[in-house]
C-alpha cells in the first residue's frame, strides 16, 4: 500500500470532477500522471492506481455514487485497467459477468448522469462525512 499524498489526492478528484461536471472524454493514466505531477516517479501507474481506487471507494462506500476512476482509461484500449474492473468486482458494482466494455460505458453513463445533473463535490463541502480536507 502507496502513502498517499492528500495534496496529489485533491488534485486527482479535482480533475476527475472537472472531466465528469462537464462530460469530457475520459483521460489516459499518462495523462493524469502529468497533470498531477507523478509521471517521473517508479512505478507510477501503480500509485495513480492507489489514489483512483481510494476516490472510488470514496464515492461507492460513503456517498453511494458510480465510480468515479471510469474517468481515465489505458490509451491502448479506451477503457479502464484490469484493476478498476477488479476493484468495481470488489465494491459491488459489477457482478463480472458481460463485458467489460458494456460495464465501462455504463459506469461512465451513470457517472456523468450524476455529476452533471447538479453540482456536486467533496472538495468544498467540508461538512460532507470522509470530505477531503
């Protein structure tokens, strides 16, 4: 288990908030890792990971919410890593049966569906329980 940084950890929801309110593309790991400045560092695909699942596990388990890591993707594929699928398996939002494309797009539907029909956050509502501070 990674230490997470609680800085890099905002900046994470930050630019997965910003994707999800105004229903962008979903970003590549790559990308993400330079916007938050983890790029450089060993093994970085396994720390964006660390924060992606506890941002997810934020919004499934506390504010009963899609995941919002369906938001970044492998380039490669267009669709989540093997882990989200994992994880989404882990926290009870797929059961593992169909296909991981039709569970991608419909996490993304119900992401954006919730996102965008109102404003919602944890970054400022500082009264929410498990906020980010």
């Amino acid at each position: 288990m990674v230490e997470l940084d609680n800085k890099i950890l905002k900046e994470i929801r930050k630019q997965l908030e910003y994707i999800a309110k105004n229903k962008k593309d979903p970003i590549p790991y790559e990308i993400l890792a330079e916007r938050v400045g983890l790029k450089d560092i060993p093994n970085w695909f396994h720390i964006i990971g660390e924060y992606l699942g506890d941002i997810s596990e934020e919004e499934v388990k506390v504010y009963k919410r899609p995941m919002l890591s369906v938001l970044v993707v492998n380039a490669a594929e267009g669709i989540p890593s093997d882990g989200f699928f994992n994880f989404a398996w882990e926290l009870g939002r797929w059961d593992g049966k169909g296909s991981k494309n039709r569970f991608f797009e419909k996490e993304l539907k119900e992401v954006r569906k919730t996102w965008h029909k109102k404003s919602v956050s944890i970054i400022n509502n500082k009264h929410a329980k498990g906020a980010i501070k």
